[in-house]
C-alpha cells in the first residue's frame, strides 16, 4: 500500500506542461548566448584589442551594473503588464543588441553596447522567472524555482566551454554568430509560450515600495555581496587559470555548473518546506570559504574542486 506522503506526490499538478518546459529552454538558449559571449569577452578585449585589465574590468562591469539599475524597475513593469508581452519584446531587446556586437571594433563601442545589453539583461531575467513562476503549479512553486534556475546552469557548463574552444582554435569571429543564433532561437520558444491572461496591479499612487520592497534589503545585501564576487569570478576565472598555468579552463564551468544544477534541486524542495533563511546562509558561507580557497591555493586541483 502506498504512504500519504506518495499519494500527495502523486496527486501533486505536473511541472513540466509544455509552457514551463518552453521557458525552461528559451531561458537555457538565451543563457548559453550570455555565457558563450562572456567567457570569451575579456580574452577578445586584452588579446585582440589589446585592452588593459582596467579597461576590460569596466566594460564587463557596465553590464552588470545596468542590469542592477533596470531591476527595480523591470519588476513593476512585469506587475503591471503582460508578463508574456514584456517577455517577448525584452527577449527580441537582448537578441538585437546580441547581434550588434559585429558592428564592435574597440572597447568604447563595446562600452556602450555592453551598457544597452545590461538593461535588457535585468529586463528579460525579470521577466522571464516571473513567467516561469505564473506558469508553475502554486504547489511546486520553489521547485519551479529551482529547476528554471538549472536551465541557467546547464547553459553555464556547455556555454564557456564551447566559447573557449571556439576562441582558442578560431577566432572571437566565431563566437558571435552562434551566440546570435541561440538567442534568436531562444526568442522563437518565448513567442510559442501561452500564458494566462492575469491582471495587471493596479495602483494610481507610485510610492517607493513599488520599487523597493524593505523586507528585501537585508537578503538583498547578502545576494549582492555575492553576486559580486559571483560576477567577477565569471569575469575573470579564464584569465586566472592562464595565467597560473591551468589549462582547460573551460571545464571549470562545466564543473561550477553541475554544483550548482545539484544545489537548486535540493534547495527548492527545502525552500518548499520553509527553510529560505537557512539555505541563504549555508550558500553565502559556502561560498566565502570556496573563494578564499580559490585565491590562496592557484592550483589545478582548488580551481577544478
């Protein structure tokens, strides 16, 4: 005889219906087009255009700065009309200024260009996990949670290593066209999503927690303190590994992703049983201690671990 426990999973709504599994790949297609570009990035700025370290610093960071700004706004934008509409038009946003790279011939065009990219960036990853959540059963909402999230990493562990091989046995050149490619692609699925007329939030009275949600800070500070070092990180480990004498460097996020895949699996059937507060802590901690790691011991065997 089967238990309560498995007659309650049984009875539990599919997640995988066809919208949420189209949204799971548009948002793996459009994240692969972000990590095969920006693993390759600062290799293309300090090899090829012979940029300074400081000049490839700030044209990665300008991109994650706009996406920061453009979130507070983004989200009463998705409270306040169709989350599928602003979906689509951010998704073709951040596909054009994908395509527009091939018009980059130094960093000042990349400067700006990265800027544009960065506010459609926090626009469509807004926008897109919204959906994502409206198109989940309210059951399994923090496993739809965690499972949109893997989409992300399984673009992060497939999209460095191809760049870099692209990079390294061809040219930057050959990194944007199949960047542009699983953009447009991943715009094609985001047009086929159908989603459920909601009614957009109505308030005439614009007040700062339309933007701001003052509960939110403290967590927000602790995401941001390692989103920072998160960013950088990204940023930057290729780099680091060459010039530490680490070869293979793209299997570092091969690696990166497949923990962080098993993180957001485990983490959304805990975050389901009221255990946010704890699993933030654990993963901000987990992830100091790694870094410190990372920094002191350059070597193959921390890099890959």
């Amino acid at each position: 005889m089967p238990s309560e426990q498995q007659k309650t999973a049984d009875t539990r709504p599919s997640l995988w219906n066809r919208n949420f599994s189209l949204v799971f790949a548009a948002n793996f297609l459009m994240g692969f087009s972000f990590h095969i570009f920006g693993s390759t990035l600062p290799l293309h700025l300090t090899i090829d255009l012979h940029a300074g370290k400081d000049e490839a610093g700030l044209v990665l960071a300008v991109y994650v700065i706009a996406a920061l700004i453009c979130r507070p706004f983004s989200g009463f934008l998705a409270d306040s009309f169709s989350r599928k509409k602003l979906y689509v038009l951010s998704f073709a946003l951040f596909t054009a200024f994908a395509a527009s790279y091939f018009w980059a011939s130094d960093t000042h065009i990349f400067l700006i260009l990265r800027l544009l990219h960065g506010f459609a960036w926090g626009l469509v990853s807004t926008a897109g996990s919204t959906l994502a959540i409206d198109l989940a059963p309210s059951e399994r909402r923090g496993e739809s949670i965690g499972y949109y999230g893997v989409s992300s990493n399984i673009a992060m562990a497939v999209g460095p290593m191809t760049g870099l091989f692209l990079f390294e046995h061809l040219s930057f050149k050959a990194v944007l066209p199949v960047s542009v490619t699983s953009c447009s692609l991943g715009l094609i699925l985001a047009f086929l999503i159908k989603s459920q007329k909601r009614e957009p939030i109505k308030n005439d009275v614009i007040s700062l927690d339309r933007f701001l949600f003052l509960d939110g800070i403290k967590p927000g500070l602790t995401m941001t303190s390692v989103a920072i070092a998160y960013g950088a990180m990204m940023s930057f480990m290729a780099i680091f590994g060459k010039e530490n004498g680490i070869h293979n460097t793209g299997f570092f996020f091969a690696i990166l992703a497949v923990g962080f895949i098993l993180s957001r699996v485990i983490s959304g059937k805990f975050y389901d049983k009221g255990y946010s507060r704890s699993i933030g802590s654990v993963g901000a901690i987990s992830a100091g201690i790694v870094l410190a790691f990372v920094a002191l011991f350059p070597n193959p065997v921390v890099y890959f671990s």
